[in-house]
C-alpha cells in the first residue's frame, strides 16, 4: 500500500510541475487581453467618466466578434494572427485620437453587450446596428455604416430562392442577438428561425443543408458569395422594416456623454472623409484576398496549436484543483458534524444542477465584475476547477463507501488511529476502485474546457472558429479539431491506464 501511495504523490507532484510551468504560460498568453482589465478601476460600466478612467489606464479595450468579415476579421501578418477589417481599423482610429493603446476582445456577438455592462471592455464595435431598442440600455456613436439586410443561400438553389418571398416557410439561419434575428421572426413568421451564435456555423449549416438561407448584413453575405463558389446572395428580401436601416455605429456604456462626444469626433471626421469606402473596406479586401490565396488549412497550424496549449493548461490546472477540492468536499460530506456535512451536500447538488457554459458566464461576467483583473483563461479555469470537485467529491466519496466497514474496524483493533486507518487501509483501496470513474471525469473534462470559448478564452474550439472565418471552410476545421482531441484524449487515457495497472500490481 506504501508503494500505491508513492505513486498516486507522483502523479500529484507530476500534476503540480505541469501545473507549476504552465500557469506562467498562460498568464503570459492572456495578459495581451487582460492588461487593461488589470488596471481597470470599476466594474460598472455607467460608474464614473469613462474616457477619463481609459486614458487613465493608457488602453482602450473594444470588443468585437470577429466573424464578421470585412467588418472584423482574422489574418495572419508576418506569422501572427491579427483581427483586421472596417470596424478594426475605425477602433484604431478612436485609440489614436484618444492617445491609448487599442486593445481587441473576440467573443460572441451575444456576449458583446453583456461584457460591455460588466467592465470587460469598454466599448462595442462589431457590426452593431443602433435599433431603438438596444439605444434603451447603451449610448450609439454617429452611424459610419449603412448597409440593409440580404439573404445567403447555397448557389444550387438559386432558380429556387429568387426573393424572400421564396423563403416564407423554409428554415432561415440567423445569428443569435442581432437585428436579422429579429427581423425574420417578425417578417416570416411561418419560417422556422434558427438561430446560431457563430456566423461560421450558420454559413456550415446553409452549406450542409441544415438550413435554406441565412439572413446577414449585406456587406458580409457579398464577402462570403465572393470567396465560396458555393454560395450566393437574394438581394430581394421582402422584409419590410429592415431594422438594419438604422445604421452600424460604435456602443457605448449609458450615460458616459464625454465618451461618445469623443468617439463623435473620429466617426465625423471618418464620414466626413469617406474613409470606409475609400480606406477601410479596400484595406479588408486585400486581406481577404490574401486568406483566399493562402486557404491551405495548413497555413493555420499555428491556430491549432495556440488551442492545444490554452486547452491543456486549462485542463492541468483545473484536474489538479479540482481533485484537491473533490477530496476535501467528500470527507466533508462523509463529517458527521453536520454544518460541514451540509455545506458540501448543497455545494455538490448545486453546481451539478446547473450547466458547465452558465457557470463560466457567471464567474467571469458576474464575479468577474467585482474583480475586474480577472482575466477569462483564469476564469475559465476557475468555474471548471469548481464544477470538477462536485463531481470528483462524488467519485471519491462512492470508493470510500464501498470499503467493507470491517476493514476499518481490524485496522483499529491493530492499533491504527483512525487517520492511519483511513490513511493506509480505506483510502488506497477506494482509489483502485474510482480510478477508471475518475479517469473518465478528466477527460470530460478536458472536452468540457471547449466551453471556455465563450468567454473568449483562446482554446482549441476558439481557434477552430477562427481558422473557420478565415478560411471560408467549415467542416475541414472540425474534422481537424475532433482528430487533434481525440489524441489528446487517448493519450491522457493511456497515462491513467498506465497507473490504474500500477496500482492493480501492487494491490
């Protein structure tokens, strides 16, 4: 049992060095998009004079969903990976008359407003229309950006869909918090609406049939017809309030007036000038173009290995405390003092009754709030530390029940305490018994941390959506994504069979 017991400390010791020279790592990663929540002094996003706290800190930090292209996209320059497009280039523009350093947010478009609410960025560029509805709970820029709404459908089906009169009960895609999810309700109310929160995985599901049409800013259905032969455009859509007709502008949190006076300044020079039309959308042209000459999957290999790495330092980290905290939360709910016994029942039964993807929203928008340095890898780590220690606490709890009480009992009439008797006789023999249960819940684990993406945290699943925009090809990344888990996945397997046939050899 000595022998079992040395091993599982180095498989814990192992755990605490992998853990110990990858955490540095990951800080470092995320401190290009956590420097400015570092030093951001409030988490309320109407507490205070914005502009003032954001030339304070020296950084403005923007939040954008870069599917969007050419308004926001990814590229690689010179071997790095850079968001680049119209909405990219007018947050420059701000940044530079404000005299800050510009910092980008990628997160779904869903999640804009909710971490512009919560301090996480400071504005809202991104292709986002300035509705009547949306100007109730933020502030709008000058409009720099008029386009309408169009539908995206598969070239095929052309003669089909000549109009969106065409459309009326076909499946319509649409993404998730805009006005054309709006707009397709209201206008095909026979249609059945689905709604995605990735572009690219609207565009994949048109593509596979999954849905007839998609309904997109009409600048966007024009870039994703022009770089698949595929697809194709209906300009006659048939909605008769085109809640696009409002006009792409810059939010802002409510109330901070000197902010959009400022932000006014640089969008009127911008339309006075004609900067988009004549600068900006050439700009994201040309790199559109040089994504569509370098579309080789292989020319993103980097992506997938920046994902590779978040994803196995999130899933190092979060197994490692979450086991530490599985233990601790098990003897507490196996205590016969009864506070400790309840605070871990309702603890356990909580966090299993309610979903991974909430959990992470809620730390990082929510006690993110309160502690605004907290940067979303840490976050994502955190929620998936704690909802693997319920699950973790039920395993072990199981294996130490399932030891014959009688084992126990010859324990202490040999003279074991009862810390020497759990120490030496129960314990090691529970963990023989959870070691494949345990095993399983790591490598759910290690699926579960794709959820991270929705915060931003930059994954394996985040970078595949990346290279999906980029690349105009949606099941080739996926493929790609599911081989790249499935060895890790198999490996990690095979390093916990390994020591499930140490501990059976010593047993």
């Amino acid at each position: 049992m000595k022998k079992l017991w040395k091993q599982m400390l180095m498989l814990v010791a192992t755990l605490a060095l992998m853990m110990s020279a990858l955490v540095p790592s990951a800080m470092a990663a995320s401190s290009s998009s956590s420097s400015s929540e570092a030093t951001s002094s409030s988490a309320s996003s109407t507490s205070g004079d914005k502009l003032a706290e954001i030339k304070q800190k020296g950084v403005l930090v923007v939040g954008l969903s870069a599917d969007y292209p050419p308004l926001e996209f990814t590229a690689k320059i010179n071997g790095k990976t850079e968001y680049v497009g119209v909405d990219v280039s007018i947050a420059k523009a701000i940044a530079k008359d404000l005299g800050v350093k510009l910092e980008i947010k990628n997160m779904s478009f869903d999640s804009l407003l909710v971490a512009m609410e919560t301090g996480k960025v400071d504005m809202v560029i991104s292709g986002m229309n300035a509705t009547a509805e949306r100007k109730q709970s933020v502030d709008f820029s000058h409009v720099y950006y008029k386009g309408g709404a169009t539908f995206l459908i598969n070239k095929k089906d052309k003669a089909k869909y000549k109009s969106g009169n065409d459309l009326k009960t076909a499946n319509i895609g649409v993404q998730t918090g805009t006005v054309q999810a709006t707009m397709a309700k209201n206008s095909f109310p026979n249609a059945t609406v689905k709604p995605l929160s990735n572009l690219s995985n609207l565009v994949l599901a048109l593509k596979s049939g999954k849905t007839n049409a998609v309904l997109m800013d009409a600048l966007i259905a024009k870039a994703y017809a022009s770089n698949d032969d595929s697809l194709a455009v209906v300009s006659k859509t048939g909605i008769k309030n085109d809640l696009s007709d409002a006009g792409t502008a810059v939010a802002m949190p409510k109330g901070q007036t000197s902010l959009v006076n400022a932000v006014n300044q640089t969008i009127d020079r911008i339309n006075q000038n004609k900067t988009v039309e004549k600068t900006y959308l050439p700009a994201a042209a040309k790199y559109m173009k040089k994504v569509e000459a370098k579309r080789t999957l292989w020319n993103y290999w980097t992506y997938f290995a920046k994902g590779i790495g978040d994803t196995l330092i999130i899933t190092v980290v979060s197994v490692f405390f979450g086991f530490v905290l599985g233990i601790l939360l098990s003897l507490m709910r196996l205590s016969k003092i009864k506070l400790l016994h309840w605070i871990a029942v309702c603890y356990i039964e909580f966090v299993r009754g309610t979903p991974l993807m909430v959990q992470i929203m809620f730390i990082y928008f929510g006690i993110g709030a309160v502690i605004s340095s907290m940067p979303a890898i840490l976050a994502g780590i955190i929620a998936i530390s704690l909802n693997s220690g319920a699950y973790v606490a039920e395993i072990i709890r199981s294996g130490i029940q399932s030891i014959n009480k009688g084992q126990s009992e010859a324990a202490r009439s040999l003279g074991l305490s009862q810390k020497m008797t759990f120490q030496y006789v129960v314990m090691p023999q529970a963990l023989k018994n959870i070691w494949p249960a345990l095993g399983n819940e790591f490598i759910t684990l290690l699926k579960d941390s794709s959820l991270a993406s929705t915060i931003g945290v930059a994954e394996l699943m985040y970078q595949t959506q990346l290279v999906q925009t980029s690349t105009y090809k949606g099941v080739a990344p996926l493929a790609i994504t599911m081989v790249l888990y499935f060895i890790m996945t198999f490996t990690v397997s095979k390093i916990l069979g390994y020591y499930e046939g140490k501990m059976n050899h010593n047993g």
